[in-house]
C-alpha cells in the first residue's frame, strides 16, 4: 500500500488522497462465447448426455450418447427414451443391442429445468469392456478353484494372500489357516533349503523357477511336489506377487519304486530277480580284477520242491519258497568266517 500526505499543520490527521488497492471485478454472466465453449464441451464429452423432457422424448443428446444408440444427435431427437429411470443419483444398468450385439451402459438420471419445462438430465456410460474384463476374470477365477493343481498367491515377503481348494486339501490346512501366513509354514524342516536360495534367486530376476521340493503336510507327514513359482509385476514394474503351482507328485513317485522294485525283485521271496543278479556279478567280477582278487559263485536249490508243487499245490510251495531267504541268511552269517556285506555277497531267486 502506497500514500501521499497533504500539507497540514502540526497535530492535525493526516488525510489520505489516494488508496492503492486490488479490484476484484465481480462476476460476470456468461456471454454468447461462453455458452458456445460450454456446449462445445457437452457435445465433446466421452460421456453419454441426454436430457429427456416430461413426455418421455430426448430433447437433446450428445454425440457420445447418440454413439451408444447407433444413430447421431439429429436422429434421435424427438423420439422417445424408452428405458426406465432409476431414482435421482442412483446408477442403472441397461442393455443397448445395436448390430446384433450387446452393449452394457450405466445411467444415472437427475431432474433439472429446461427450456421447456422440468426435463431429466441422463449420464450414459459405456461399461461393455469392463463387464467383460470382469466377466473373463470370473470365469479365470473358477478355473483357478477348479483346477486339480494347488496354486497359492503370496506377496513379494512370501505370505499367502489366496489360495485354491486343491492346495488346501493338499496340505490339509484350512483356507484361514494359511492366509495372511508365511509359505515357509509349508516347508518340510530338511536343514538348509537350496531350493528357497535358488527360488529367491530367479524371482528377482523375472524369472520362472521349476523344481522338486518336499512339503510338511499338516498331519507332520511329508509330501513332494513339482514347484513352479512365477514372479508377477504391477504396472509400474515393481515386484508385487508370485503365483506358485503345485502338483503333488507323492503317489506317482511311490508308484514308480513299486515298478522298480518289481522289476527288480522276487515278488514271493524279495531277493533280486536274474537280471540284478547278473549285473552285480558283473561289478563283482570288475571289483576283483583291480584288486587282484577272485569272486566265487554259489548255486543253492530246494530239494524235491517240484514234488511239492505238483502234490500240495503252489499256495504250499510258495508258503516254502518265501522262508527260504531267511534261512538262507541265517546259515550263511554261520558258516562264512570272513565279513559279509553287500559289496561281497549277492543273493538271487
């Protein structure tokens, strides 16, 4: 704020003859240019505008709405709405078909005044993709919960936010069990866990990690399962989430030593069929001749145990048959002085 001073005597006020100030100017209402960038913005707008006068007809409507309908603003002037409103400030969904395909809009209605009278004012908006980016991720959803796999959700720290039915009943915990807790809980307490070094490793650098690991079920039993953990990054980038497959593998893996063993050993006796036998003569032999040594075969058959089969019948001659390993053993820890081991003897049916 600037002064000037008029010339006065001595102990008299001093008055004032000019005040800088700042001037608001007051509104003012809105001009033929104004209206025209007002309108220019309505029609412009990605969002639907129709306003519906008392009768049911549009009066007036955007390019945007006009677009929803598959017509143009002068088209559809003058005709009637035809959808019911819901009430003011409350959303409605409704379907527009336009070339024999759907379109999913959200309206919103309001009251307003017009040039003519009351008139509802309707906000359209298009929201086809987003019911059918919802529609996809529901059905993605069930696929997850239905899927024979375990599949876990965890955050970039390891602790699970989502989990399927089949991890659940694979680990035998309950859904609330598990959520909001550390994965390591699954982890069977094997000592050090190469696996974990080798998972941390790879994640952080946007990679998948597939392996074998072996997890504690709930019961303290222990189960393997092919592992197949994927790191997941926002938008941004960043480290957020992995997405973990599971595929318990327990019975398969029990299932395959069941077929190694049978083709391996003596279904009656347990001792090494003909083709073991054969191959540990062999590494027996190899053993021998670098240590300048000699392997000695001993052949051992049951007397008249065809007689057996052929007067008492098979289930007899196998209820014989089955004893005979130990038997054998016992005679044999006997009558051999020298230490026995697996690398020494081998026995075969």
């Amino acid at each position: 704020m600037t002064s000037r001073a008029a010339s006065l005597p001595p102990h008299k006020v001093r008055v004032f003859s000019s005040w800088d100030r700042r001037i608001v100017p007051p509104p003012k209402t809105p001009d033929q240019d104004d209206q025209s960038l007002y309108q220019r913005i309505v029609e412009d707008s990605r969002e639907g505008l129709a306003v519906v006068d008392a009768g049911g007809h549009i009066v007036f409507c955007n390019r945007a709405a006009a677009a929803l309908f598959g017509s143009t603003p002068e088209d559809l002037g003058g005709r009637e709405f035809g959808f019911p409103y819901a009430h003011a400030g409350e959303t409605a969904s409704i379907e527009i078909f336009t070339g024999g395909h759907p379109t999913f809009v959200e309206m919103v209605a309001a009251p307003i005044a017009w040039v003519e009278g009351e008139a509802t004012i309707v906000h359209l908006r298009d929201v086809t993709r987003w019911r059918e980016a919802e529609a996809q991720l529901g059905m993605q959803a069930k696929a997850l919960e239905a899927t024979v796999n375990g599949i876990i959700i965890t955050t970039r720290d390891g602790v699970i936010s989502w989990a399927n039915p089949a991890f659940i009943k694979m680990a035998g915990f309950e859904i609330d069990e598990v959520v909001g807790k550390s994965a390591t809980m699954l982890k069977a307490d094997l000592g050090e866990d190469p696996v974990a070094d080798a998972v941390s490793h790879l994640t952080a650098m946007s990679e998948t990690w597939k392996g074998r690991v072996v997890n504690r079920h709930k019961d303290g039993s222990l189960y393997t399962a092919e592992q197949t953990t994927t790191p997941i990054r926002d938008a941004t980038g960043r480290l957020s989430h992995f997405v973990t497959v599971l595929e318990d593998i327990s019975d398969r893996l029990k299932a395959e030593d069941e077929l190694v063993r049978l083709s391996e050993y003596d279904v009656l006796t347990g001792l090494p069929n003909r083709s073991v036998f054969l191959d540990r003569l062999k590494l027996a032999i190899e053993r021998a001749a670098r240590a300048d040594a000699a392997v000695a075969v001993m052949v051992m058959d049951l007397d008249n145990f065809r007689s057996v089969n052929n007067t008492l019948g098979h289930d007899v001659g196998d209820a014989c048959c089955a004893p005979s390993r130990s038997a054998f053993r016992r005679s044999r820890a006997r009558q051999i002085p020298w230490p026995v081991s697996a690398e020494t003897t081998s026995e075969s049916c």
